[in-house]
C-alpha cells in the first residue's frame, strides 16, 4: 500500500514516517520544508535502511501538487502539513487560513479527482478548547480559542461535510494530545525555531544552557501544585496510531475521531522532577504569570483508540524525557 505524506519532514511527521516504512507500507513524502528540512528524511532512510521519493512543494500550488497524483499510484494519504504556532497564528490569521484550509481543499480536491479516498488527519486536542471536564472524550463539545484551533476545527467540519456527500471515503481524524520525547536513535527529533512555545522544548533547551530558566506560567490552578496538567505521549507512539489507523482503513469506510494520548495527566512541576531524575540534570525555573489561553487540566480518554484500533501508548513519561534530552544533545553537538 502506498501512502502520501504530507508534511513529512515535520516532528511528527518524519516519526510516522520511519513507523510506516518498518510496518511495509511505501510513502511519498510532500513538504514545503519552511518549518522542517530534509535532513530528517535523510536520516528517516538511513535509519530504515528504505528509499522514498520527496517533493518540495506547497499545498497551495494545486498545480505542483497535481503532477505528485498524476506521477504516483497513491492509495491513502496522512495529512501532516499545517502551520502549527499558536502565538504566530493570532497575530497572522489570514496565513493559517491561507495555508492550512486552502492547502487542505487542495488535496482533498484532487483526492476526490483521483479517486484516492482514504484519509488520516493531524488534528489537536485544540479543538476541545479549554474545557472543564476530564478525562475528555471524543463527543466533547468542541470550541476553540485561537486561528490555529480554528483551522484544525473548520478541516473537520469539511472532512464531516464530505463524508456525509460521499460515503465511499474512508477517513480517520486524530486528535493528538501533547508529543513530545523523539526517536530512540537521536537522529530525528522536533526542530524549534526560536524560542519554545512548548514545555518539553523549552525544558530542553534550559537543560542544554541555551536559556537561563524555565519559566512556569502560573502555580495557582486548581491542580494538586497549582501548575497546569496536561497528557503527554512519546511521538513513536503516536506515530504508531497513524500506522494502527491505517491498517484499520486498509478493508473498512467510514469517519472516525480518535483521541490520542496516554490518559494521564502530568504537572509542569511533576515533569521537571522526571526530567531531572531522567538525565541527571538540575531544571532551574521561576513561577510567572498565568499564559493567556492555557486551562489548568487537560488529559485524554483514549479509551476508543484502544479498542478499534488496539492502540494504547507504551513509552513513560522517563523515556519520553530521555529521548526528548538525546535529541537535544545531539542538536546541539550538531549531530543532527
Ligand atoms: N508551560 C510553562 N512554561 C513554558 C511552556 C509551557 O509553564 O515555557 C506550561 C503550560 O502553561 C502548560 C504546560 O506547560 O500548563 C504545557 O504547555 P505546552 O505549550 O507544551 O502545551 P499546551 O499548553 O499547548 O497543551
């Protein structure tokens, strides 16, 4: 079976990758290579030791993405290209539009002209927004508070849509809760430009003595600490409910939601102890204000995934954090 990846080159795109070249499957990977660079897909095949064909090319170019329909027998294609910064997204809300729903109607168009309907979505627990229950399911209400939330949310309003019109379409929508760690090898990991946004990143970075200090963006929530809870799940596996999705796909149609995380939920003072303990490496941080849009709790019911898909997470939070620390130090001894 031969999937299209877009967005491969990305974090969690380049893991899949590497997931679905060992589980047999062929992939031809698209990117635009503005927030990734080839070298993860570089060392994607050195580490399966398997060949693949790379397109640079931007989803908005509907004509450049034709020629990858036109020159390749796809069967199913995963939907990794997006625009993925919150903070850029707030202030710059007409490039999420621009790129990630055009980019989107792009595909899907030429999928339904190609007659490739199988479809696994990136989507985010962002489409949950800050909501007060846990742990959240799938049938929670979806709000979003933020251009970014928004593109993922108005994708799978349009993939519903299209389901709904035809439904010989097989499609699976995934919501991932928060990916971090990287792969075991050190070879491929998340690339962060400029400042972290993100906690394990900035962690990271502070371990490496790139920044003087975490900062803890509030202690007075209503958590046993007071700083904010969230589910964190290592990105292979991740990745691995990509391949799980696709392999359910592979004989069924129909659309499925997925959330994807471990269950468990982790303070930002519970994951410094576990890095710390992990790598042997004291996290300096100081307690600042509140992040605006952040909620206190938010952890996943992965439940379903568990029993369609039979996927469940494996890794803990110490590998996650022994991997996500590898990855830094290898970035940095420019390794990678
Ligand atoms: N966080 C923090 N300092 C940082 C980055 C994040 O205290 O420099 C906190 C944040 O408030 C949240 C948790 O760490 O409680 C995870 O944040 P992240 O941005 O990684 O994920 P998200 O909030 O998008 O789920």
């Amino acid at each position: 079976m031969s999937v299209l990846v877009t967005g491969g080159a990305g974090y969690i795109g380049s893991h899949t990758c590497v997931e679905l070249l060992e589980a047999g499957y062929d992939i031809i990977v698209i990117d635009h290579f503005q927030q990734s660079n080839i070298q993860s897909l570089n060392h994607v095949k050195q580490l399966t030791n398997k060949e693949f064909k790379i397109y640079h090319i931007d989803l908005i170019n509907k004509d450049h993405l034709e020629t990858v329909f036109l020159e390749n027998s796809i069967d199913a294609v995963i939907h990794f290209a997006s625009l993925k910064s919150v903070g850029e997204s707030v202030h710059f809300p007409l490039k999420y539009y621009q790129n990630n729903i055009v980019g989107t109607l792009n595909l899907i168009a030429l999928m339904q002209q190609y007659h490739v309907k199988k479809l696994v979505f990136s989507s985010s627990a962002t489409v949950y927004g800050n909501t007060q229950e846990v742990p959240i399911k799938e049938n929670a209400v979806l709000q979003t508070i933020n251009p970014y939330g928004r593109t993922k949310l108005i994708i799978e309003e349009m993939l519903r849509d299209i389901y709904t019109s035809d439904n010989s379409w097989s499609i699976t929508i995934l919501r991932y809760f928060n990916p971090i760690g990287a792969h075991e090898s050190g070879l491929i990991g998340e690339h962060t430009d400029g400042i972290p946004n993100n906690l394990m990143p900035y962690i990271t970075q502070v371990a490496i003595g790139k920044r003087k200090e975490l900062r803890i963006f509030g202690s007075d929530y209503p958590t046993k600490d007071g700083t904010g809870i969230r589910d964190y799940l290592h990105v292979m596996d991740l990745a691995n409910g990509h391949v799980k999705s696709l392999n359910k796909m592979k004989d069924s149609k129909g659309l499925f939601t997925y959330n994807l995380g471990t269950g468990k939920g982790y303070s930002v003072l519970e994951i410094i102890q576990v890095f710390e303990k992990a790598t042997g490496v004291n996290i300096p941080y100081r307690i600042v204000e509140r992040r605006h849009g952040d909620s206190a709790v938010c952890y996943a019911d992965p439940s379903k995934a568990l029993k369609d898909l039979e996927w469940a997470a494996k890794r803990d939070i110490f590998d996650m954090c022994v991997d996500a620390w590898r990855w830094e130090k290898n970035l940095n001894a420019s390794k990678v």
